[in-house]
C-alpha cells in the first residue's frame, strides 16, 4: 500500500463511529482505500459529497481532524510464486519477518467466473477419515465448512484433511484465530513439512475485528492466482466465517443499516456467496476447493450465519461427540456432501452409493432404539443388533481418527452388515449382495 | 432527446442520479465508468433524482460520472435459437463471452444473427391479423417455433406479403403489414418485450384440465400438477429440492423447459449443461438441452439482477406458450429473488415489513405466479406455461414471509422435511403436509378418470389416509411402547411404511428408479392398496415387522427392475408366494 504520486488529502471530519468515518470529499471511487491517520480504510458510501469509509482497524483516537489521504484504488494483493511459503496479515503485508513479495497488483474481491466456463467437479478428494471418504465424500471445486460447537477439535480435522488432500496449494485464511490456533496451524504444517505448499493470511483476536473483512478476499484473490495462472488444484481453509459474518454486522451496524434475521445485514446471503461462489473447477485443470468453518452457538443451525451458508455451499460436515464410542465423529445424519454423487461408484467401487445409504439407515434404526431405551421401553432383538452395529460403526468408521483407503472402508461395512444383519435387512441392491455380501 | 444524468451518491450497487428530464419507473440506463457502460434500472424517483439499481459492480465509480437513460424497459428478445441457449439474467449469452471471468459491462447478443432458419409462411396476403398471430414456422429443433405478429402490435393489420419458403436468418422481414392507418409495418423473426410486463395475445384462460407426468411417484400420483398450474418446493438445505427440481426437468412431460437459477450455487448449472446435452428427453427421444433454456444468475453474480432473471425466463415461457407449446419454468429459488428485494429496499432506507422484506412482497410473488396458466390461444389452440418455484426458508422456518406469501400464491406445496431427509428417505417430501389443489378439481378429477381408470383420485385418498394413520400409530407406539399397544397398531404403522418405502421413496440416481410412467405407478399403487387392504396374523410384532421388511425389501426390487421384466417378475412372484402365507 505505497504513497501513490496522485494524492488528495483531507482534514475534516464530519462523523466517527466505531467502525466508520464519514468526511466531505470530491472525485473519490467506490470502494477505493484511503488512510486515515495513518489506518487503512475503504470507502463504503458515498452521498453527495458525505463520503462514509470502514476504517478496518477500527477508529480508536481517531480525532475530527484527522487526515486522510485517498490512495486512488481498491485493496490489492501483489502475486507470484514468491507467496509460497509465506505467512501474511489481512492487508497482505508479511508478518513472518521475511521480504515484501514481488509481483503483479491485483485487485481482491475480482469479478466471478462465467458459469459456462466452469466445468463439473469430477476428482474424489480422499482424506481417510471415513466419515467424510465414505458418507461425505468431497470432491474438487468443492465449497464444504464444517458446522461445529467452539469446544470441537474443527481446526485439527481441518488441518489433517488439508494435509492428506492431494493438492498443489493449501491457502488459510484465519479469522479472528486466537494465537494458540494459528501457532497450532503452523507447527503442523512445518511438521508435514508442507510448508512450501502453504500460503497463509491470519487476523487472530488480538488483530480488529473488521480486518478480518480482507482476509477471504486476499486469500481468494491468492488461491486464483495458482489456479486460473498456474492451472493448481488449491485448497482453501477459511476459519472461522462466524467471526467474518460477526465483523459484517458491526459495520453494516455502524452505517445505521436495517438488521434482518438475527440482526444480521439483510446481504448477509450475497456476501458469503461471493467468497464461497469462487470454488470452481477450472477448464484448464485448475480448481479451487474451499473448506471452511462456521462455529455454531450450541448446535443451532437455524440461525442466519450457518443458515445462509448451508444454503450456499455444497454440504457441510457436522462433528459430534459420541458416547457409545467415546469418540468424536463426523455426523452421518447432519453431514452431506452434495456433490459426491459425482464421484461415488465413478471415482469410486460400484458399490459406494447403496452402502453408504445402508450404512447409515442402519445407523439411524440404532437411534430409535436407543431412544426406545431411554424411554424405558424393552428392545426387540432387532434393536438390539442394531445398538451393537452402531458402536462398531462408530469406532471403526465414523470417528474422525480412522485413516483408512476408500475400498477398505468399504470392506469393513459389509463386514459389519454380516456379522448384524441379513441381507434384506440392508435393503441393498441384489447384484451387489451377491458380488459383496461376507458370507 | 435522451434524459441524461450524473451520480450523486453509492452505496454497494444502489446509485443515486441527478437528471435532467424525465425518467420512468424501470427505465433502463447506462451509467460510464472510465468508458465502461453499467446498466441500471430505474427503481424510484424523488424530484430530480432517480435511484437506480446497478446490475453490475460498482467498484470504482465515481460521483458526478455520467449517465444515459434509454427510454425503455429492459426488454428480452424473442425468436428462433432460444432453446439450448444459456443466458445470465439479462439475457446475454454466456457461450460467447471471451476469458473465464465475466467481465464488466460485456453485454452479448442472446440470438445468433447468421444462422438461417427453414421458414415455412402460414399466412397469406389479405389476413386479418392481431398481436400473437401466426405468420409463419420454422423448425426449431423439432419444435415447430412460430413466428407470429410481435406482441406489442395493437390493433388489426392485414398481411400485405409473406415471404416464401426458404432459408433465412433472424433478421430478414417474414412479412409485410398493413396497419389501420393504411402503413406498411415489416415483421422479422425476432421481437422485443419488457420483462416485467405479462404477455398477453390470447383468448382466455380456462381452468387447468391436464396432469403434467413427472414420473416422480409422490407428485405423480398422491400430489399432482397440473398443465398450466403452479406449485412451489419449500425446504432447508440439504432436503434434496435442487436434486427433485432437476428431477422435474428431466422428466416433465413439457415441450419447453425453461430453468431459472436464480442466485443459486454454480456447480448445479454446471451440472445442468454438462448432462443435459447427453440427456435424453423420455418422451420425444431427443436430447434434453433441445428443449431447455438455462436462465443462470448464481449467487455471486450482481444482485440486482436475480430479480431480472425470473422475469425474463418467465417472458420466453409465455413466448413459447403462445405457440401452442407446453411450456414449464423452474425457478430455484425464489428466495432468493426476495432477497434481492430486501437488500434493495434496505439501501434505500425503505421502512420494514416483517423480517425486513419489502411490505408489498406477497404482491409481487402472486403476481408473479399468475403469469403461469393454461390459455386458449386466437386461433382456438392451446398453450401452458407451469410454473414450480423452489423456496428456501430462512432456518427451514416454514413460518416466515417468502413461505406463507407462496402458499397463497401457488396451488401445489411439496413440503420437504429435515427429518425425512436425515433418514434418507428421499424425495423428502413429506406426504402428509403436502397437497395439490388440483385433486379437488372437477374437470382433473374427470382427466384421471379418462386417463388412468374411474376412481382413481379416491384410491389417492386412500393411500394417502393410510399413510396418516400409520403414523397416528407410530405416535402410539412411541408413547406407549411396542408391548403396550394391540398387534393391530404395528401392522397399520408398517402398512404405511410399506407405502412410504416402496412407492414415495424413489432413487434419483437410479437409471431405472428415476422414472416411474403412470401406467406403472398404477401397478404398485394397486399393489400396496390390495396389501394394505388385507388382515395379517402375527404373533408379535417381531414377526410383524421381518414380514413386512421382506415385503419392503422385495417391492424396492422391483423399483429397481426393468418394469414386467423377467427380474421384475421373478420378484413379484416371491411377493405373491409371501403374501399367500399370510394376510387375507
């Protein structure tokens, strides 16, 4: 962000929120950045000449004759092979103590991509953790989060999919991390000895909350570079979207905009679609998968931050402690993956598809009768072998610590299907029974 | 003289403009940015100074820029090579954009000006004509694409010239009419109409007569649409309404299909142009992307635009119908169209209605549904346009305005439901809650009558009070436990499972499953009625329960199977063996 030769400079300030400052200017851009008294801001209205600018690190101090100074464009983020490896706050400026990055300026939060240029996500994404491999499977061009309570271990899964993923880049974008979680993250990726593969953009808590509004742009704007220049397959890590979605509704708050649901702005919607929208399978090999978390206030998923994403995304993975197993498992009831009807029995065995539909309506006929059980009713027979199965099921392929090859997994639900059930009990296609049942 | 203007104020994509003339409510105009043309439509006036929604991004605008305004509405352009065409909600299309990044204010043609079109005249000098008459044919496709006397002529014409058979391009003047004034008026192939405005052009509008088949069991038979009718999927995400949309367009029995996604993910576009293309239609034979036009405007394209989008698909629907053609439109999701209202209506400081959508919201979607029908063209024909709009209520909230301003606007309601699609039993319709008005319809009740057998509309009713009771028994069985109610409870909770997992649950995915044509669907519902309609001896409901699983098992074997094949058979004969040990 370089003193530009071509600067207006102002001193007056006519309103100072929190969030925003507002100040008569003339010739000045929409959604051009300025500084005032030295902070970075961006223009985010403009009424005749009253122009109203976020200032991202929040207006603490700022006096009424402050100066600004507009710098004549919209935030950029400069792009090369030299982001590789490199750690990287929500102005894109290094915070890993190395050099500035040199190459092409760009601007972040650029146009979306031609829908008729995209080409169908069709590349299994496997992780080994069957919940997701087996139930949710993922696929390139993806945009998944996970739905999770603060006290659930997302970040870990996070980083062991990303680690295990078959990708050329891996891109976090951490929101409002706390520094815990961000040293977290890097030590795992020094250990993978991935680092070279990693590009990082952190805000964690002790940064202002409405810097976080540039990380997924400036992450994004990074992530299309490997993919549309380089032709990459990148994945991108967004957590956490709640403290973003947070950070939207302060500001739309302090330009006295009408709340909607969950006095949330009424874009809350487009906003998040405009970042998760950029998942894409490229026509040039190229693709860009987004997996993100979105924290939940003790499971409520009715609420407008998760609810408007689980409109926008292709699924979301639910984590869930289970008792039976005394371990954390992936949802199966919760989680879908709408796109692993694109891969499964086509990147996958034929048999993909009816088992996991068995696997988990057997699931679910355990919960009716544990239900039953807490009732205080007695169990039939049938319960009972479904209560079994399910411990089995949980242990040996929901929970999150299974690292296991999709045809493995595969092997040990029909192993559990035999030893529970019988065949028409599964309500599996005859050709497959008789090609896989373990007699 | 045009009315000009300059930017005075922004805010995301609502401008403010200063102008010196005058301006009509949803005038178009093109405001320059450093040479680029945004458009924008005009969505208020307040003395000089029109507000105007932007369809592009405003990112780098300037106040005191300048603005054109165009005199006119936006307009969507009709003619031959619609069909197979994919668009953006402003209909430019989106196959002949440059680079991978939609760019700002590229705006393409929507018909291709050089292809010629085998042109057949259907009306000779000295007809009297009126708006919507035909003139001529060409084949587009195999669909017989009327050229016809544009909709926005008044008054009668006499045809003074058509042109003769022979190849033409779009652009070439089919026929010459004489207007009441005694002027020569020239007709092309292709004509203009503003979006917002219904086409009118026929007759009258009768009552719906027709099923429209979809080959989807729990429309189909226990809920379905009429030709002509409307009907809306409200549902949370992840209850599967893209997946049975798409279902809808693959197999509607319709001439023309028209599929507005509208502020909706990418990748189901993508899927729709990447399959449709290899899809074929199972009633004609041809492939599927003939008779579709895709409509996309995702939900990272500009806002404003989402609401275009339903507009201009609704207008080449009604285009189509005024053929004769069936037409049908999907719009996923019509929600998100009312968000784009709300987001408007927000940045202009407009004062709430409930959940902070614009108060006349429930005007604009009934009036919006109302374009959808069945009319009695000049010529004595007839043409439909059936309408299914997706909703995607806010926290899966049925209680909230897009919802409850749709269930007064739209005959049929699919009510997906979280429960049933947790279970994975999909469509996750929920066949109690759901209901098609159409079934009370005397003149639907005769069509079912004259189609599938007499009475079958009451066998509906009784499939569907079977389903009730079985889960007024499930009810029971939960509160009391499995011991504490009569044998008689479990068979009746497992009759109504047996109707729920062999007829409404239906594979998607399942090449033979998918679809299921009436004749069939006739079958299993006299099958599953004569089941449901016998006495079972059990000893306990152990028993009562493996019985009726093998049964279950069985019939979705059967589903699986090609229909009277020998699989197909071979399992109704075990079904026949099992039902002849027990059950009278």
């Amino acid at each position: 962000m370089a003193n530009k030769a071509y600067q207006r400079t102002y001193t007056q300030l006519q309103a100072i929120t929190k969030a925003t400052i507002s100040l008569n200017a003339k010739g000045v851009a929409n959604d051009e950045l300025a500084t005032v008294d030295g902070k970075l801001a961006q223009i985010v209205k403009t009424k005749g000449d009253l122009v109203t600018l976020q200032v991202f690190s929040g207006t603490e101090g700022v006096p009424t004759n402050a100066e600004v100074k507009f710098l004549g464009n919209p935030p950029t983020l400069k792009v090369s092979d030299q982001l590789s490896g490199r750690f990287f706050n929500a102005y894109g400026q290094p915070i890993d103590g190395g050099p500035e990055v040199e190459g092409e300026e760009r601007e972040i939060g650029g146009p979306s991509v031609n829908p008729y240029k995209r080409r169908q996500p069709s590349q299994l994404i496997p992780t080994g953790i069957a919940g997701i491999d087996l139930n949710n499977t993922l696929v390139s061009g993806q945009k998944i989060p996970f739905f999770a309570d603060p006290d659930q271990p997302y970040n870990k899964v996070m980083a062991d999919v990303a680690l295990r993923a078959d990708v050329d880049k891996i891109i976090l974008g951490g929101m409002g991390l706390s520094n815990d979680d961000y040293l977290f993250f890097k030590n795992e990726f020094e250990a993978a000895g991935a680092l070279d593969k990693i590009v990082c953009f952190i805000n964690t808590t002790e940064e202002p909350p409405v810097e976080r509004l540039l990380i997924p742009d400036m992450a994004l704007t990074a992530a299309e570079y490997y993919a549309v220049d380089k032709n990459e397959k990148v994945l991108v890590l967004l957590t956490d979207m709640t403290l973003y979605a947070d950070a939207l509704c302060i500001v739309s708050n302090r330009m006295d905009q009408i709340p909607s649901k969950d006095s949330m702005p009424g874009s809350l919607y487009s906003d998040l679609a405009k970042i998760y929208e950029k998942a894409v399978q490229l026509p040039d090999g190229g693709s860009i998968t987004i997996i993100a978390v979105t924290t939940l206030n003790d499971g409520d998923i009715t609420h407008a931050i998760p609810d408007n994403t689980g409109y926008i995304t292709e699924g979301q993975l639910f984590l869930r402690a289970d008792s039976d197993s005394g371990k954390v498992i992936v949802d199966p009831f919760r989680s879908l993956s709408r796109l692993k009807q694109l891969v499964q029995g086509k990147k996958t065995r034929e048999d993909h598809s009816q088992v996991m539909n068995a696997g988990v309506r057997l699931y679910a006929d355990a919960q009716n009768a544990k239900t039953k059980l807490e009732n205080g009713f007695d169990l039939s027979e049938y319960d009972l072998r479904c209560l079994d199965y399910a411990k089995d099921y949980a242990t040996r392929l929901l929970s999150i610590d299974v690292n296991i090859k999709i045809d493995e997994m595969l092997d040990t639900a029909w192993e559990l299907f035999a030893k529970y059930f019988s065949p028409a009990e599964t309500g599996i296609k005859q050709v497959l029974i008789d090609k896989y049942w373990k007699a | 003289m045009a009315t000009k203007g300059i930017v005075t104020g922004i805010v995301s994509n609502l401008v403010t403009v200063q102008v010196d003339g005058p301006v009509a409510e949803n005038e178009l105009c093109f405001i320059n940015l450093a040479g680029t043309d945004l458009m924008a439509e005009t969505i208020k006036v307040t003395g000089n100074k029109a507000s105007v929604q932007v369809f592009e991004s405003t990112r780098g605008l300037k106040n005191g820029d300048s603005v054109e305004f165009l005199g006119k509405m936006l307009q969507a352009t009709l003619g031959p090579g619609l069909l197979s065409s994919v668009y953006d909600g402003l209909q430019n299309d989106l196959t002949t954009m440059e680079g991978v990044f939609l760019k700002r204010g590229e705006y393409t043609d929507p018909l291709n000006h050089e292809k010629l079109w085998d042109f057949t005249p259907l009306a000779k000098a000295g007809d009297k004509v009126v708006a919507a008459d035909w003139l001529g044919e060409v084949k587009e496709g195999w669909l017989p694409h009327k050229i016809m006397v544009p909709f926005s002529f008044k008054g009668e014409y006499t045809v003074k010239s058509v042109i003769e058979a022979g190849s033409y391009n779009i652009d070439t003047v089919i026929a010459v009419l004489v207007n009441e004034d005694g002027e020569d008026v020239n007709v092309t192939m292709t004509q203009k109409w503003p979006v917002k405005v219904a086409v009118k052009g026929y007759r009258n509008k009768p009552r719906p007569q027709k099923i429209m088949e979809t080959g989807v069991r729990v429309i189909d038979t226990f809920d379905p649409i009429a030709e002509g009718g409307t009907g809306f999927i409200p549902g949370p995400f992840g209850c599967g309404k893209t997946v049975l949309q798409h279902a809808i367009a693959k197999q509607g029995e319709a001439d023309v299909i028209v599929m507005a996604a509208c502020g909706e993910r990418a990748n189901e576009v993508v899927e729709i142009f990447s399959e449709f293309p290899q899809l074929i239609d199972p009633h004609t034979g041809r492939y599927l992307m003939e008779r579709t036009t895709i409509i996309c405007n995702t939900s990272n394209m500009p806002v404003a635009a989402r609401e275009a989008s339903v507009y201009t698909a609704m207008t080449i629907c009604e285009y189509y119908r005024a053929m004769g053609l069936r037409c049908m439109l999907l719009a996923d999701s019509t929600s998100r169209w009312a968000q784009a209202l709300r987001e408007m209506s927000n940045r202009m400081e407009e004062l709430p209605g409930a959940d902070a959508f614009p108060v006349d919201l429930s005007a604009i979607i009934s009036n919006f549904y109302s374009r959808a029908g069945m009319v009695e063209l000049n010529n004595g024909k007839t043409g439909a346009v059936t309408f299914i709009g997706t909703v995607s209520p806010a926290g899966g909230n049925l209680k909230e305005p897009v919802t409850e301003s749709t269930k007064k606007a739209a005959r049929c309601f699919y009510a997906l439901e979280q429960s049933r699609a947790d279970q994975k039993r999909y469509p996750a319709v929920n066949p109690i809650e759901s209901y098609s008005k159409y079934l009370e319809y005397p003149e639907i009740i005769e069509f079912l009558d004259n189609k599938i057998e007499k009475g079958w509309v009451e066998k509906v009713f009784k499939a569907k009070n079977y389903v009730r009771r079985g889960k007024e028994m499930a009810d029971q069985i939960n509160i009391l436990g499995d011991d504490g109610v009569p044998m008689s409870y479990h068979e009746s909770f497992w009759k109504s499972e047996l109707i729920d997992f062999a007829f409404l649950q239906q594979d998607a995915f399942d090449a033979i499953d998918a679809v299921t044509p009436m004749e069939r669907q006739k079958f299993m519902l006299d099958l599953i009625l004569d089941i449901c309609g016998r006495q079972f001896k059990f000893e306990d409901y152990e028993k009562c329960r493996a019985y009726f699983k093998q049964m279950i098992n069985l019939m979705r074997q059967m589903n699986y199977s090609e229909w009277q094949s020998e699989k197909f058979n071979g399992y109704l004969k075990q079904l026949e063996q099992l039902l002849s040990e027990n059950g009278k």
